[in-house]
C-alpha cells in the first residue's frame, strides 16, 4: 500500500495531511456542522427561546460529546476538554449565531446547500482525526486493550449520537423505543469500521502506516457524507456487503427480504429517526421559527 | 467594596464567618432540609415503606447529590465523599427520624414553620460555602478553566435537582418532559449565577475578597429562601432583569406577554413542577401517610 | 468459629478454596447462565437478529456490569476490565453460542435442567469471591470507608441488575415503574448482606477469617441458587426475619398482611418482573425464536 502512495508520490501529501493542525477552520466547521444538526431536531428551537441554558448544554453536547465520552470512558473528568476556553467559546459563538442571529442570516448561509456540503467534507476530516486520536490515546493507557481501543476510537467518532437518547433527555423529550446502536446511521457505523481498522494499525496487523490511513479513510467519509448531504438520502455504502455477513453470522433476514419482515412485524416502532428525512427534519425547523 | 467593609468593620467579621465550621450544626440543618423536600415528593412516604434501601438512596441523594456530582464532573470516585462516616450518620439519623419517628413526631418539629426559616437559612450557609469550594476545587485543578469553575460550582450549589430526573427514577417515578436545565427554580438559578460570581472573583475579575463574596451571597440567599418559604412562593427575585436579559439576547417573549404565548401553546407539558406549589406537596405528603 | 472448622479440618480446605482461580472454568459458567438469563428477557432474541452489536453490549453487561459498576464507584475508568482480552474473547463465544449457535444446539444443551444447576452452583461461586474482592478492593482504597466497602461489595455482587434500566433502554425497553433496588431480587439482596458481612469482616468485627466467610458464604449462595432454581421459584429464604425487621425498624406492612394491602391498592404496577416466573419467561424466548 505505501508502495503504491511513493509511486503516486503521495506519502509525503499523506504525512503533512495527517500533521495538519484542526483549529481553528476544520473545527469550525465541525462546530457549524454539528450545532446546525440539533437545530434541525424537532422542538430545539423551541428550547431555545425558553431555556438558553439547556440549548447551549445540547449544543456544546454536539460539539464535544466525543470527547466527553471518551473522557469518561478512559476514567477521566467529562469537563477535561472544557479547559479549552477557545475551543468552547468559538463554538459558544457559532450556536448563538445559529439559533439568535436576526433574520436567521448565518442559519440561511452555511444551511444553502454548496456551503454546507464544504462544510459536511470539513467536518468528516475532523471526525477521522478524533478517531485515529482515540485509538492512540486508548493504546497508550491500555497497551495490549484492543477492545478498548476499538470502543474508544468509536465514540470518539459517533459522538453525540451515542448519547442522544440523554441528549433529547435535555430538552425534555424521551424516546426509549430507539437508539443508535439500535439502529447505527451512516457515521456512526463508519465510525465503527474506523476505530476497528485504526486499532488493527496501531497493532501492526494493518501494512499501512498511520498517515496513509488517515488520508484513505477521510477520503471515503468526506466523499461518501457529501454525496449522501447532497441527495438527501441516508443510506449507507455498507448496505450489501452488511446484509449478507449479518445473514451469514447472526442469522438476521437478508435486506431483500426485509419487506416481508415488516409485513410480519408492521407495527416496529424503531424507524422513527431513519423516516424523518433530512429535507423533512429541515422543514420542521423552519416552521417552528 | 472591601473599604465600605472595612469602614463598616465587617472585614473581620466576613473573615470569621468564612473560616467557621459546617459540620455539625449547619450541615444538619441541610440535611434536615434536603429530607424534608424529599417527603414532600408524592410517593416517597410509599417508598420508604416498601424499599427502605431505596428511600435511604434517595435521602443520600439529596444530602450528598452536590459532592456526588461534582467528585463525578472532575473525574473523582463518586462515593468519595461517604469515606466521611460521620456525616453519612447524621443524614441517615435525620432520615430515619422524618421518614419513621412515631407519631411522625420528628416531622411536625422540624416542618413548623419557625423552626423550618430558621433550618431554611442555616441550609443556605452551606450552599454558599459548597459553591465557593466547589469553584476553588476547580481552579486547582484546571487554572484557568474557567468554563469548568463555573460548571463545578453550580453542581455543588444545585446539588441533587439536577439528577432529579434519575433520583425520581430510583423511586419508580419517570417524568422526561421536564427537567432542572429547562425550568430552573430559584436556587438552581441563584446556584449558578453565584458559580459565575465566585469564579470572577477566583481569576481576579471581581475587586472583592472571598470571604466579602461569601458573607454578601450567603445574606442575600438566606434572605431570599426564608421570605420565599415564608410565602409558599416560587418566584424569583430575578425574573424582571431576566425577562429582558433574555428577550434581548435570545429573542424570549417577555414575561409579561408569557399570557399570550401560553393561550398560543395550551398544552405545554412542562410546568408540572411549578405548578405543584409548597403547600400543596405538604399535603400530598400528608395524604399518603 | 475457626476452632469449629479446625476440629472438622476444614481451615486448610476454605484456605485453598479461597486462593482457587477462577478462570477459565467458573468464569465460562458465570458467563453462560447470565447470557441465559439475556436470553429469557423478552424481545432480546429479536434484538439480536436486527443489531448484533446491542446484543453484543447487553451481553458484556450481564457478564462485565459488576466490574464496570465497581469501576465507576471508585472512579475508574469502567473499561478498565476489557483489558482481559480472553476473558472478553470467551464471554463473546458464548454470546455468539446462545443466540446464534445452528438448531439452538448450545443453549440447549446449557439450558437443560441438570447442567444449569451445575452452572448457577458454580455461578454463585463467583458471585461470592466478587463480593469478597470488591469490599477489600475498596478497603484499600479507603481504609475507613465502610460505607464504600459495602457499596463496592454489593455492586460487584449484584452487577448488571443494578443498571437493568439502562441495559434495557440499550435494547429499546423502557421500565420506569420498577428496577432492582426497589424490588430486590434474592441474588441482590443476598449480595447487599454479605457485603455487609465481608465488610465486618474487613473491619475486624466479625471474629472469622475470610476464607472460612468465603467458603459458608459460597456454600449458602449455591445452595440457595440451586434449590430456587429447581423449584422456578422467585422466593427468598430471608423473607420472614426481613419483614419482621422491616416492620419493627420502618412499619412496613408484614407479609401476612400483604394481600389486605394489595386489595387496598390493586393497581400497584412494580410487580411486573417478579411475577414473570423463570418458566414463564422460558416459553417466551422459545416463542420469539
């Protein structure tokens, strides 16, 4: 692999990419990306006019959940990130822009489709980072812990989706009936996948070096979100590949045969979030203005 | 402000009162009162009843829920504070005498209105303390984290309200529409703003001693619970300047126009507790023996 | 007592038992009767089938929720126990037995009569040397801390029961109304005395030597466990001397009179777990295959 990058000449592209610092612009975007998100959550808007406390607690959830989980999963202080008094008050900035600007201008500017697919890339190049960070950070607490590693470098991916069932708890709205590891959406997944091939490399077990795999796999996630943001769809690249191994191990019905499944089952209450599509969710927002 | 002290010779004065012991007078009339609202919960006479584990939890919860939260913010042991078994003692002494005194003796003592403003004041003592030691506990840790000064103060101030929602839950009680984040009572509110007002002073933006803080904040409180106990009142001395705050910056309808929103939204579900007023809970709580 | 034990000679015998390793032999029984009992819980075959990795994580609860509860109670990091790679390796393949195994040939098989008894024995075996190994865990930590001791003692006997409403909400159920500590279960309530008993012991008080605690302690448990599971039945040996107790120390209705309370209150809905008897959630599991 890192024969085939010397030819392309890319190694050096791939060592200084992986080198190349976060903040301000990338976790800017990020910030932007993820705050725009809450927004279009049902009834935010709402909670933002009666309780700025609780919408800026949700809103720094988004920004910094990854790294309030992995901090609790390493054993240490949730609030550790928080010292970064710059990161949390850019980030403070974004939301009150986001969700107070007047005229709803910054909203209407980064949610204008081009901006927000350079955005949606921006964001992915941050999410690898935190992943490959996460596993590195899990090796060196843990030397021989592959599991942790793996779970580390999972939430430091997934984020606030891994806690949204607490999340919307915030904002007084409880939906026990789902959760993303229920029903794992697209990053959340690749989330997955990530920390699992970081920590194959962190092993040794992956003939790649690390910068290479960081430039490889933001590649895909950039790619793949920008596509999936600008047709609105939320279906996965996994799709196929997933549906016959899970068939083959556990035995689950082929997604073909999911139809019937349904016609079986057809009161499954666990679709609520994957229904509620992104134009939908959007729509919502809007109305609630 | 410390030269209109010092003319007042109340320099000394704050001085002693910020050195004095809480253990075990003030400390025992917080726990006197933490049980006290614990009974007032509809239910919890049933619980102590059928689960005297759970409603001994329950009633360590609301005496120790500040250092429970704030050992777990900073990434302590969460039962750190019970190594202290004296104090663990005492609570669960008081506990046992509100929840099973014969002839609820214990109970109409300390719920007599006298005796409760004078426990009500002495609760306040401690709070501030626990808010001042929370923020200097904090910037030990994290030096100039002031983000995170603030946070651990206001979770030693508001103690177990903001777990109210899983402390109802060891109690087989569940109400997701509402919680202390998106409708703050007096003291949470107060408990912050104080959090806010300590670490100014803690980084040296506030042109007060410590010990001036405390002895002013501790007046202020202790004036303004015992009048609101006094009154059976849920209002707050902050409403009118918060009301404007608010409007201005988040774009919240004023209090006055409040009327009209709610005849705009009838069904907000998310007023339960306010609406429950002191006297009525005491009855309930007298009801369910 | 230990003149008793060294007349039968049995000192020698409970030093050795004591010192016995638990792994791989007992620890693979303690993991296949709690991924059994997964298994008997209502919906979890269907969960399995529609997202491996909730399966997957509500089985390393049942089989690692003690370790990361203690974990979580002394601060730690609460994955520091899947460091143990074979230990998470073996507890996986039994997962991946139970649920997925062709003809449901394993769970078969571990499920029949006589070999379940074998594993609940050696189950309780294991139960009882967490207990013993919580309690002096936390002694070392906190040298007066009995509080903690019996805390840490009874979460690492009780495990995932503690956090049942968690891991349910893990596979989308949601019980509000009821959870373990409001209706222990025999297992919980036999590890909350004998980490009372273990403590004592720590502390000096009780004039017994930890390996004999260990060996009656252990020697009650399987027996107990073993007869309870033969009957089907959710009694407990402690419910006469407990609810003389409870009725002298928190006038908590005897349980004579526990049907007249029931007729007064007849909608009393934390029943709900203890009235689904072992067989009856046995047929269930079956069902949703």
């Amino acid at each position: 692999m890192d024969n085939v990058l010397a030819v392309l000449n890319l190694g050096d592209f791939a060592q200084a990419f992986s080198k190349m610092g976060m903040f301000p612009v990338f976790d800017l975007a990020y910030y932007i990306v993820s705050i725009l998100y809450l927004k279009y959550e049902p009834g935010s808007v709402e909670v933002s006019r009666r309780s700025p406390v609780a919408s800026w607690l949700c809103a720094m959830l988004y920004c910094f959940g990854s790294y309030i989980l992995a901090d609790i999963m390493l054993g240490h202080s949730p609030l550790d990130y928080f010292q970064h008094n710059s990161h949390i008050l850019l980030a403070s900035a974004v939301w009150y822009l986001i969700f107070y600007c007047p005229l709803n201008l910054f909203y209407k500017c980064v949610a204008f489709l081009p901006v927000k697919l350079v955005l949606v890339a921006l964001k992915e190049v941050v999410r690898t980072r935190k992943i490959a960070a996460g596993v590195h950070h899990a090796h060196h607490a843990y030397h021989h812990g592959f599991i942790i590693m793996v779970i580390v470098g999972y939430v430091k991916g997934s984020g606030v989706a891994l806690m949204s069932n607490f999340e919307q708890l915030l904002r007084g709205v409880w939906r026990p009936e789902t959760n993303e590891i229920l029903n794992m959406s697209f990053p959340t997944k690749a989330s997955l996948y990530g920390a699992i091939l970081f920590t194959l490399q962190e092993a040794h077990w992956l003939p790649v070096s690390k910068s290479t795999l960081i430039l490889i796999f933001t590649l895909f996630m950039a790619t793949s979100k920008v596509v999936m943001t600008a047709r609105h769809s939320h279906g996965s690249p996994f799709t196929l590949i997933e549906s016959w191994v899970c068939h083959l191990l556990f035995g689950s019905p082929l997604a073909g045969a999911e139809e019937d499944h349904h016609a079986a089952a057809p009161t499954s209450p666990l679709k609520t979030k994957e229904e509620l599509s992104d134009g939908a969710r959007k729509r919502k927002a809007k109305k609630a203005e």
